[in-house]
C-alpha cells in the first residue's frame, strides 16, 4: 500500500520540491543584490573621502543606493515572512 502511495504521490512531492529550489533562488538573488549595493556604498564613500567625486555627485548617488537597499531589504523581509507563513 506504501508503494501506491508513493507512486501517486510523487508528481505533488515532485512539484513541491521544485517550488521550493526556485523559492530559495529568488531569496539568494535578493541577498546577493542587497550585499552588491553595500559594496557600491562603499566604493562610492572611498571615492568621496579621496576627492575623486564631489558632494553633490556623492549625495545624488547615495540617496539612489539608499533607495535600491530598502527596495531589496523590504523583498527580502517579505520573501521570510512568507517563508515562515508556508511552514
């Protein structure tokens, strides 16, 4: 009886696992995209501090990071809690 139900089970498990690989592929772009802004962050305050952009330039830059970091963070804390919502 075990088996039969493997069996049919199967294509569901079979669903549920690939649901569940794209789900985490999706979580570790949005990772990876929120850490890439930080590194720009701190390339863009080096080049403040060696004099190679000026204020303006700095803050005009800054304020488009700070933006695309609190779009990514926000995907990230939903795509958790709707992870932890599924379990």
């Amino acid at each position: 009886m075990f088996i039969i139900d493997d069996i049919l089970l199967f294509p569901a498990r079979s669903l549920m696992f690939i649901f569940r690989e794209i789900q985490n592929a999706a979580q570790q772009e949005v990772a990876n995209a929120a850490e890439s802004i930080r590194v720009e962050l701190a390339e863009l305050y080096m080049m403040l501090e060696t004099g190679r952009i000026t204020e303006e330039e700095f803050d005009a830059r800054e304020e488009q990071l700070l933006q695309l970091l609190d779009k990514a963070e926000i995907a990230s804390t939903d795509d958790d809690d709707e992870s932890q919502g599924a379990n």
